[in-house]
C-alpha cells in the first residue's frame, strides 16, 4: 500500500529510517533495480524493502516497509526528473522478495492508470455530486460497464471512445444492447 500525505507520522517514520546512514541501520536491506525505455524517456526503478521497522511502527500486518525511486530521463531533452514513494506490504520476505514488490509496484499502477484515473478524470467521478442511496454505487457500476465496452469493442483511447459515443448516441446504444456473448468473441 503507497504511503501519502494522509498518514502523516507513517510517512515521516519511512523517510527518516531510508534517508539514515545505513551504519546506523541494520543488516536487513534487499534492493532490486530495473531500467527500461518508453513514452520518449529512460526511466531507473531501485526498490529497497526492509523488515527492521516491523516493530516499531504500529500498523496491522506490516511485514515489510519499502521506498521506490524513479529517476527519469527525457531522451530528447536530457531533462531529469527524480522521485521518492514509500510504501507499506503484509507480504514477507519470503512471499515477495525485492523484485517481486517492484513488479508490484508496477502492476498497482497498471490498475490505477487503466481503470482508476479513466474513471476519476474522464468519466467525472471524483466530480459527481449524486450521494442518495444507491446512487454512487449504481453509477460506478455504470462507468465500469462504459469503459469495459469501449476496450472490448476495440477503443484503445477512452476518451475517443467517450467522443464518439457522445457524437452518435445510436452507436453506443447499439454496444451496450449487443450481446454478452459478443463481449467474448
């Protein structure tokens, strides 16, 4: 789970252990670095994951604490970005060794930027204002359903998807009125 701004003393508590001089550490330290190419930039992962907070932080089920930094070149201006996340896992060294959180890490924003910011940015649901009952279960149900029919029925970008449904109202009411069985062909 990402560490933020909204859990202020676990946040704080991350920052000073991995920004310590690892002589006044422990032992307990495994790193993992990956570098790759894309989006018109060089970018450098290195996880560092570490059992040695596990009691002295009062969190349920903590196992391991971890700190992502990414540091990116832009490969047509040589400009470079640099960022610290931390984060928090009830999965033991055992269960998920450095490599296997980064791959998780990643996966995790795999969700966010697939499914999380279309729904919040693009579909308005951070915006919506409609709270009576059933109602913000209801509508996510609905923008899951919009977004899924727009992938599946081969809309790589969600927002020309959205577009063009907006445009031809009868071309949208024809994807949602096609068949289940159309959705797995």
């Amino acid at each position: 789970m990402p560490v933020k701004g909204n859990q202020p003393a676990l946040l704080e508590a991350l920052q000073v252990w991995f920004e310590q001089p690892l002589a006044l550490r422990g032992l307990d330290r495994r790193t993992c670095q990956q570098v790759g190419k894309g989006h018109g930039r060089l970018e450098e992962r290195t996880l560092t994951a570490s059992t040695e907070l596990n009691a002295y932080l009062d969190w349920p089920g903590l196992q391991q604490v971890l700190r992502v930094q990414r540091r990116f070149v832009n490969t047509k201006t040589g400009l470079v970005s640099y960022e610290v996340r931390y984060a928090v896992t009830s999965l033991s060294p055992q269960q998920a060794n450095a490599a296997a959180l980064l791959d998780l890490w990643r996966s995790h924003w795999t969700i966010e930027n697939h499914l999380h910011w279309p729904r919040d940015v693009l579909l308005g649901e951070d915006g919506c204002k409609a709270h009576a009952q059933h109602s913000p279960r209801v509508l996510a149900i609905l923008r899951n359903i919009a977004l899924s029919a727009l992938r599946v029925f081969g809309h790589p970008s969600i927002q020309a998807g959205r577009e063009y449904c907006a445009a031809h109202p009868a071309y949208a009411l024809g994807l949602l009125s096609r068949s289940v069985y159309d959705w797995f062909e």
